[in-house]
C-alpha cells in the first residue's frame, strides 16, 4: 500500500460478500464502543439542520452514516465508495443518507468541493481536505498495526504465544508494506501532516488501545479478516499456503486454550480544522 492508502496492485485485498460485510459491522460497533460511543470526536460541533453536510469516504457498507443519522436526523450525511455493494439498498436508507459511486483516487467531484462542514475518510487519501468548507472538520479514525501487541491469557503458554504473534508479525507487515526502512508510519506523523501539509489546526488526537472485555472480539474480527485475505488469495490462483498455516495454527491454538490469544490493537482519532 502507498501512503495515499491505495494498494500497490491497485485491487482491494479483502473480499465484498456477506460475511466481510458481517465483519466491518462487526469492527464498527466494537470500535465505537471502545470509543466511549462516538462517532464524531466531541471537538465537532454539528448542528443538526439540513444545511450542515457530512462526507463519509470510503463508506463501505454505509453502517457508519446510518447510526449517525438516528443521532443527527436533519443533518445531511453523503456516503462515497468505488463500489456500494455492501450498502444497502437506497429504499432502506434513513432519509438524510445519499451513497454515491465515487473512486476516491480520482479527482473530486466539482460538486463536492468545498461542500462540507465534516469529512471522515475511510481510507488514507491526500484530497481529503477539498470537500471540507472553510472552517470544516477532517476526522480520521484508524487502528495502529505497527504497534499490535500479542497477549496470552496464561503467560506460561508458549505454543499459543508463538501462534497469536504469527498473525501479529501478518498484519504488521500489512501496515508496512511500501515504506521505507526507518521511515515513520503514515498514521503515527498524521497531527504533524494535518498541521504542516494540509494547513489544519489539530484539535483532536486520541489514542487508545482495546480493552480486555472487547479483546476476544477484536481478536475474532481480526481473524476473520486475515481468513478474508486468505480466500481471495486463493480465488485469485495464487498460493496463500503460508498464510493459511499461521492462520490455521492460530485457531488451533487458540481453541486448545480457551480463546485466551488476543491480538491487543490500538487505534488512533485525529481531527484538523479549516481555516474560517
């Protein structure tokens, strides 16, 4: 992945059927609740009135605009993807949710430019700031990978220890791909890129790490993506053997002991603001 977030192949690494689906739902609510319920950090101030207009980029099943619209009925909230199939279908929609196609490596729309009092991007993306009106909000809420932690209920269990960090030493490598050695991670510098590239006054940088009542549900969702990975290697033609196996031991290991390997993620929320 380049640092815009665009995957260096150009394809998106996870599937779009039902159970990936299942599983953004999923990692939503936990990580909202982790979060202490919000969706937008308290530093925004939203008037819920129809001419305040929120851009969800990279909306994917579209689950984020639709809790924010039970919150803010008036509000009007956009969602953008390269592909909604996820979303559901327009009919079932609250009334103040719009989804449109848009691939958000492309220009930006003439129309959205400017148009919005908050902008959520779903995934890294330099234009980012264009669609935010003077004085608008750029929020950003990401999980920290280069800083996973691998936890074992029993201390003592070295086998599921070794099996819970061959899933760790995966997803970081993830995160990774395509920087440098010794290069700082995007989201790590992302205050400093707010402030000193797009112009923007932080005014929100929190960061915390799951808690351990949420910990086996985390875990669980993360394995379920690396699982998602796994099949569309293997649908592709391509030999996910390797991955396979530290997947497999894993979920051996993890059943013998209980469900006690946790994968311990932490995740970060920045938020710039526009100059007025």
């Amino acid at each position: 992945m380049d640092k815009a977030g665009k995957p260096d192949d150009g394809e998106y690494i996870l599937n779009r059927d039902y159970l990936a689906s299942a599983r953004l739902n999923l990692q939503h609510y936990l990580w909202t609740q982790e979060f202490g319920g919000d969706l937008l950090s308290p530093s925004i101030t939203v008037r819920d009135s129809p001419d305040f207009r929120i851009a969800d980029i990279g909306t994917g099943t579209a689950i984020w605009p639709i809790d924010l619209a039970e919150r803010y009925p008036s509000v009007q909230i956009d969602g953008f993807d390269i592909s909604l199939t996820q979303a559901p279908p327009k009919t079932w929609l609250p009334p103040n949710v719009r989804l449109q196609d848009w691939d958000v490596f492309e220009d930006v729309p003439e129309f959205c430019v400017g148009l919005y009092d908050a902008a959520v991007p779903g995934t890294a993306w330099d234009d980012s700031t264009k669609v935010c009106e003077p004085g608008g909000y750029l929020q950003w809420v990401d999980g920290e990978f280069t800083n996973l932690q691998t936890v074992v209920a029993d201390p003592s269990n070295i086998s599921g220890l070794e099996a819970v960090e061959g899933v760790t030493n995966f997803l970081k490598s993830v995160s990774l791909r395509g920087m440098k050695e010794g290069e700082s991670h995007w989201l790590i510098d992302l205050p400093q890129t707010f402030a000193q590239i797009h112009d923007l006054t932080v005014v929100d940088d929190t960061e915390i790490f799951v808690s351990k009542p949420r910990l086996a549900a985390i875990t669980e969702s993360m394995v379920m993506a690396v699982e998602d990975i796994v099949a569309k290697i293997a649908a592709g033609g391509a030999d996910a053997g390797g991955l396979k196996t530290i997947l497999d031991n894993f979920k051996r290991e993890n059943e013998r002991c209980a469900r006690g390997l946790g994968l311990h993620i932490g995740a970060r929320r920045v938020v710039g603001r526009k100059e007025s």
